[in-house]
C-alpha cells in the first residue's frame, strides 16, 4: 500500500518550539500519533460545562462554552474505528478555573494541531 502524506506546515516559531499543521488526510492523523508524545503541549478548541455554581435554577441541560486550551500530553490514541486523533491531557493553557483539569481534544482530517 502506497503512503501518501500531505501533512502541511502552516506556522513553524523554532525559538519557541512551536509547530502549527494542518491535517489533510487519515495518514497524517496516523503519522501526529507517532509523533506527539506524552509531556508535549497541544493546543486545540474543545467544549465544557458552563459553570453552573452562579444559577439559582438549575436547568436539566448545563449549557456547554467553546474554549482553546493547551495541554500537557499524557496519552496518545489512533481511533482508526471513528477516523480521528485523541489527545488527553492535563490543562495547562486557558481559562483559570479549568487549569489542572484533564480534557480530550479530538482531531480529524480538515482540523489544524
């Protein structure tokens, strides 16, 4: 079977150790799986819990916000099965009250790691 990888580097800051690419197809999903490794940062756009601790009604639905974090890698997952990357982690960049907590961040073909 022929490999044809298209992985596209879009922003590369070398003093920072940052790499910014765009995923084009399932092989680049396989490739950033043996690429990333635990204690990595990964940035990506992921939705959690509003805080609800401020509702004096609490509604059966908890509403979900969208937030970018960066996360120090403790596992990485090739879901050949679903067609995606999962990245879990601890969080280490974003919002104040979700530092420490963990989260997986999901990618696909068309997504930007």
């Amino acid at each position: 079977m022929k490999r044809c990888l298209d992985l596209k580097v879009e922003e590369i800051r070398e003093d920072e150790g940052y790499l910014k690419l765009r995923i084009t197809n399932l092989d680049d999903l396989w490739l950033l799986g043996n690429i990333i490794e635990r204690g990595d940062t990964v940035l990506g756009t992921t939705f959690r819990k509003g805080d609800e601790r401020n509702d004096t009604v609490r509604s059966k639905k908890s509403e979900r916000i969208r937030i970018n974090v960066g996360i120090e890698v403790e596992e990485v997952e090739f879901q050949e099965f679903t067609d995606r990357l999962r990245v879990r982690g601890r969080i280490i960049i974003g919002p104040e009250e979700y530092l420490g907590h963990y989260q997986s961040l999901n990618f696909s073909v068309g997504d930007t790691v």
